[in-house]
C-alpha cells in the first residue's frame, strides 16, 4: 500500500469531542464499557473515553478489578524480561525532556565500539538476559546506519556458556522502508518507535530541532517498517508531556489506523512517565504531571482496550509501582537496566544517562520478587524464531490458543534462568512455583510441560514450543 506522507489519521478535533461526551457519563455507561471489555475483543475510542472520564472510588475499583481479569485470562501469569543496551547517546535532536539533546552540554557523549558492545552483551548474558533492547540517540558515528545494522551482528554473536542474547528488539530513529528492509533482515524481533507526544502544537513546542522536529515523519514511522515486512511494531507515550486522556484516546487512533492499513496493530506499547533527565527542566517538572492514580488508571483502560498487546513497564517507575501494575495489565518489564552507553561495565553513569532509573535492583532480585508475588518470569522468543508474529501471533492469540505456547515456554525459559544464574535464594522461590503452576495445568499441557522440564533440567538449552 501507499505510505501515508502526513499523521492526519490522529484527528484532535475527534479526540476533543469524545473526551466532552464522556465527560458526564454516568454509572450505567461506565459499566456496560466494563462489560464489554469483558468480552476480550477490545474497546473504541469513544468507551475509552468514558473510562478515562473514571473518578468516583467504586467505579475505579470496579475498573481495575476487570483489568485484572483481562490480564489474566490473555496473558495468565507471565512477565516477559528484557533489558535494554544503549550503545550511543550522540543525537542531532533537540528534545527539550531528553538529556541526549544536541544542545545538552552536560552530557558526556559516547558512542560504543563493536568490542565495547559485545562487552556488555557478555555482562548481560551472564546475568541471564535472553532479550535485548537496542537504543541508541538519534545520530550515529560516522558509518551511519551501518553502526545499527553492524550493532544487530555483535550482539547476536556473544555466546557465554549455556547463554546467548536470542532476541533483540531494536528502538532507533524512523528509517527509509529500504533501511526497515536491512534492519529486518538482521533478524530483529519488535522495531519500537514512540511518538512522545500525539498532541501537534506540544510536538512542536518540545521539539526544537532537528529531524525528530518532524511529527509526520516520526508518525508514519511504523507505516513504513510494516511496508518493509516488519510485523511486529511496537508504540508508546512520553506520559507528562500533554493531557494523558488525549494521549490514550490517540493511541487509540493510531493502532485503529495500523490494524485498518496492514491488519494487525502494534505487538507492543509502553507507557513511560518523564522522570528527571540532565540538562532537562521540562523532565524535573513535567507540563502535564501523571499521579500514580491515573497512571494505574491508564494502564488499566490500555489493558481492556486493546487485550492482546503486549504492555511494557521501564525501570523509569519505582518497584511498587510496577508490582502494583502487573495485575492490570503489564506484560512485558525491563530488569537490572542502565540507560548510558557502557553501563552495564561502568555499573551506571548517570551523566551519560538518557533519565534517572527508579528501579535499580539487580535482574536477580527483580525475578525473585516477581516470583514471590506469584508471576512466571519468562524469558521466552519463541514466537520470534517460529513465525508467530503480526497477523499470526493475532489469529493464536485472540482465540486464547497462545498459551499453550507460552506457558511452557515461560516456565522452561525460567527453570533456565534458576539452573544457570539464579541466586540460592531466587531458586528457593522458583522451582517450587514451577512446580505448583505446572500441577495447576491441565493434563496434556502438564504432559507436554512437564517434557520440556526434564530436558532443562537434563541439560538442553532453549527447548521450543
């Protein structure tokens, strides 16, 4: 199809009038919204809406309570793990809430080496990552995109032992569908791309120079990596920069317009909040400052909107807040993360950092108090590897067929995890969580688990469901 040139499929003047129709909803209509999210096919723009429009105590905890079961019933109780690897913060941007700014000169500027990338992927596979997130500021050094591409290889070819980094997501400037073309054929998994902002006039006021200055240009981004056959695109906001209930309902639009152009909308959104960035005073104090209150309110809405999207939860939030997010519908969440290039040799420089971290425990320690809380630790890529993605991982996923995919694969990808680097104290909480969810399943699933299991424990590595 025809790429489009301009973002005019975020209508702000639709966004305005839904959020003043919502405005006085009253009980009844708030609930049949719940009702029909109920039924796990996903909400409109209008119904969400109503539910940002959300206040009063006993709607909310009503509101919450069935984002708990959605998650459930889609996702049961797997976390997916990541870390991310930054390799550069040189930028041309100048983004007022990013410490990578081109005008920042407190910053210390570094791109990584190819034997300096590999050093920190050594660090990350000893840890126990399987996944990584590729980011790097809006410039390269001076081979150009071929740094990206030559960047994709390094990392990919670190093998430790039982350990290896067997899928990276990669979050870098909007390409060319030509450039798309040679990032997919690195063998990616999700290209992830976000828009900041939605809202046109704080675009513009927040970015003062450079590319990133484009909003069309970065709005049709995922266009244009889904015409160069990446399926897997994942979108997300820069919450505290515009009104987070506009940012929600163009969210909405924008998914609604990829699902209407390739078929399927984003495998992915994250939900990031400014936090406190070098050289940043937008970032110390935000335009439009998210509580934790909404903030869980809008995970929840995200959750019941779109069922089978992947959500992502940064160590940007504090550990009670992602604990507290789990049940309503993140997904996916980073672990033991440094935002500078080095900062996995360095143990963190937040003077070459994109913002500060509210999260700093070690991966470890992450994994054993998401255990303790009853979650599966999943470092799982199968989908990746076997095709499972876009329109495919869709049509396994909407009629709940997935997880007899994924909870194997979680559980085995964990038992990994606790036989190879887990702490004596993580593996205390592990297995016997492996055991009562694998008890838990039904029989021929138990069976099929229980396999798998046996060739872990046996000594096989990255057994594939």
């Amino acid at each position: 199809m025809r790429v489009p040139q301009t973002g005019s499929f975020i209508d702000e003047t639709r966004i305005a009038e839904a959020l003043g129709a919502a405005a006085d909803k009253d009980a009844a209509r708030v609930r049949d919204v719940l009702a029909k999210a109920r039924e796990l096919e996903g909400l409109e723009m209008e119904d969400v809406a109503v539910l940002s429009s959300v206040s009063d105590p006993e709607l909310l905890g009503e509101l919450f309570g069935t984002a708990r079961d959605v998650k459930d019933a889609i996702y049961g109780a797997r976390l997916v793990l990541f870390a991310p690897l930054y390799v550069s913060n040189l930028c041309t941007n100048d983004c007022l809430y990013c410490a990578f700014r081109v005008r920042n000169k407190e910053l210390k500027r570094r791109a990584l080496t190819q034997k300096e990338i590999r050093r920190e992927v050594e660090i990350l596979v000893d840890q126990g990552h399987k996944r990584v997130l590729l980011v790097a500021g809006e410039s390269y050094p001076g081979q150009g995109f071929r740094y990206v591409l030559d960047s994709v290889a390094t990392i990919y070819d670190v093998k430790r032992d039982n350990g290896e980094i067997r899928r990276i997501n990669v979050n870098v400037a909007p390409l060319t569908v030509d450039e798309f073309r040679a990032l997919k054929a690195t063998g990616i998994g999700t290209y992830q791309l976000f828009q900041e902002t939605y809202h046109r006039e704080t675009y513009a006021a927040v970015h003062v120079g450079g590319k990133k200055r484009d909003y069309d240009w970065r709005v049709t981004a995922m266009h244009r990596a889904m015409e160069a056959g990446i399926d897997d695109v994942g979108i997300g906001v820069l919450f505290g920069l515009f009104d987070w209930r506009f940012e929600v309902l163009a969210l909405m639009q924008h998914i609604r317009e990829l699902e209407r152009a390739y078929g399927v909308g984003p495998h992915t959104i994250s939900m990031p909040r400014l936090e406190p960035a070098i050289g940043s005073d937008i970032a110390h104090e935000p335009p439009f400052p998210v509580d934790d209150v909404d903030f869980r309110k809008l995970v929840a809405i995200l959750r019941l909107a779109v069922p089978y999207t992947g959500m992502i939860m940064s160590t940007r939030e504090t550990p009670n807040i992602r604990r507290e997010t789990f049940a309503l519908g993140v997904s996916q969440i980073s672990a033991g993360s440094r935002t500078n290039p080095g900062g996995y040799v360095e143990d963190e420089q937040f003077d070459e950092a994109q913002f500060q971290l509210g999260d700093h425990r070690a991966l470890d320690e992450v994994i054993r108090d998401v255990a303790e809380l009853g979650y599966i630790p999943s470092f799982c890529t199968a989908c990746y590897r076997l095709g499972r993605t876009g329109m495919d991982f869709m049509d396994l996923a909407k009629p709940g067929d997935i997880k007899h995919h994924c909870d194997p694969n979680a559980l085995s990808t964990f038992l990994e995890y606790l036989l190879d680097y887990g702490s004596e104290e993580t593996r205390a909480v592990g297995e016997p969580l492996i055991a009562r969810t694998t008890a838990e399943m039904d029989p021929v699933r138990r069976a099929h688990t229980e396999k798998m299991l046996a060739q872990v424990r046996a000594g096989k590595r990255d057994v594939l469901c």
